[in-house]
C-alpha cells in the first residue's frame, strides 16, 4: 500500500488489486454493509482508495477482548445468509468467485475431500510429510471424525467470512473495529473463520517468545471463550479448529516457515490430548 497525501485530517491509501475478485467482493461489503469497512474513496478496476486505519493492538485479540471483537465484528458480517457454500477452502490452495456456487453437497464432506486432495499432491512434491506424525495425527483425527458431521448443515443457512481473517486485516478507527483485504470474501462456517483467527493469534503470541506452557494456558482460554460465543457449536468449533491448523500447518510447511510451524505443533498436541 502506498499512503497518499491529503490535505484533510484523513489519511487514505491506494490499494492495488492482484485480482479483479477483490473489487468485485469491496463493491459487495459497500452494497450489503459499508459500516464494516473503512471509508473508500475511490474504486477503479485495478485500485482503491480507502482510509488509513490504525493497527489493533495485542491487547485488542487477547481472549479477554475476544467476545466483544467477535460481536462487533465478525457477527454483524455473518448475519449475511445464503444457502449454498462458495467452493474452496476459506483462503486455502483454491481460489474462487463470491459468485460460485456448490449445490447439492454437505460441508464437512466437501472440505475433507478438498484437503484429502491437497495432501495426496503435496505428498508428491513433499515425500516427507508422510512421515510428519502430528501432521498425521491431525488428518487421522479429521477423518475419525468426519462421519458425526457428514449431514450437518448450519441453521439459517451458510454465513458471509472475510475468508482470509487473521489479525494484520483488522483495524481500528476510534474503538471500531474494521476489515480490510477482500480477496477472500465468501460463503461457509462461521467456526472455520473463528478458528483461523484464533490460530493466528497464537501464533503472533508464541512468535514474541511464549513458552509452550504461556501458550497452552492462551490456547485454553481463548477455546473456553469461543465455546460461549453466539452460533458457536463447541463440538463443531473443536473440530473446525483443528481443520484450521491443518491448513496452516501445510501452508507453513510447504513456505518453510519453521518458527511457526514449530508453534502449530505445539498448539496441536494439545488439542489432540484434549
């Protein structure tokens, strides 16, 4: 992003689209709901215009804040309904429309045959991943457990995700809190986005040198938070969250990045003792 200089109080920055998806799902988010977005002054087909918002602070995404960033935030974007699921796997691998469609199929199935597809062509090009056992042991518990959820389907119908929701695209203005970043945008579960984001928030915790028990502490609460937030299933959630470090942990894998995957590991074990 480049900032741009304004001679009002206002700061904006243009941002520049790689894919023309991303104006597309910005003219969408304005459409159905401006207010969870920073004012955008100008729209082209290869750039915004939108304001500069500060950064949320660590305080901002500690379980303690949790409950009121979830309800000022992410549920009036998921009060948006509709019946079918966009196809991919939140922002995972495979890219696809707000438009697209997938009709006729059951969530849980579709994913785990997504991801089973992503193992089997990562296996070819990362041989060693089939000797990574708390990797193994993640997709082992994900398959156990696909069978308790293969009919489910969400009351009301599939929610509206961010899609790519992680702290560095939440912002501030005043004590609002804002997205930004709008590739992703698209239809799922509201557990599968929860979790993501609080995967990476862990994951930023344990970066600034938290030991595994600072961090198993954290992981705790912020599960013990999410199981009272409204429209969480908790049964759902544990599952949808250890399919979230699934895709981080392939995605950080394959990136080498070892730091946090050293974190994922941690964060993992834990979950499968529990």
């Amino acid at each position: 992003m480049k900032e741009l200089n304004h001679h009002s109080k206002t700061k904006w920055i243009r941002k520049y689209v790689k894919e023309p998806r991303e104006i597309e799902n910005l003219n969408y988010l304005i459409k159905i709901n401006f207010k969870l977005i920073p004012s955008i002054k100008t729209i082209t087909q290869k750039y915004y215009i939108i304001e500069k918002c500060k950064p949320i602070k660590p305080e901002d995404f500690e379980p303690s804040h949790f409950y009121e960033l979830y309800l000022n935030l992410l549920v009036p974007l998921h009060r948006f309904k509709r019946e079918s699921f966009t196809p991919g796997v939140y922002k995972y691998f495979a890219q696809y429309n707000l438009s697209r469609e997938t009709n006729g199929q059951h969530y849980v199935p579709y994913i785990m045959n997504e991801l089973e597809k992503i193992v089997q062509n990562l296996l070819i090009h990362f041989p060693r991943l089939s000797e990574d056992t708390i990797f193994i042991n993640l997709v082992r518990y994900l398959r156990y457990n696909t069978w308790y959820f293969e009919n489910w389907e969400p009351l009301g119908g599939y929610s509206l995700l961010h899609g790519d929701l992680h702290i560095g695209n939440i912002v501030k203005r005043d004590n609002n809190y804002l997205l930004i970043d709008f590739e992703y945008l698209r239809y799922g579960v509201v557990e599968l986005e929860v979790a993501n984001l609080v995967i990476s928030s862990l994951i930023y915790h344990y970066k600034k040198n938290l030991n595994e028990e600072k961090l198993n502490n954290l992981n705790t609460e912020y599960l013990q938070i999410c199981n009272t937030l409204p429209q969480i299933d908790s049964t759902l959630f544990k599952f949808f969250f250890i399919f979230s470090l699934s895709l981080f942990y392939l995605s950080l894998y394959i990136r080498g990045k070892h730091a946090e995957l050293e974190g994922i590991r941690k964060i993992t074990k834990q979950m499968l003792r529990t």
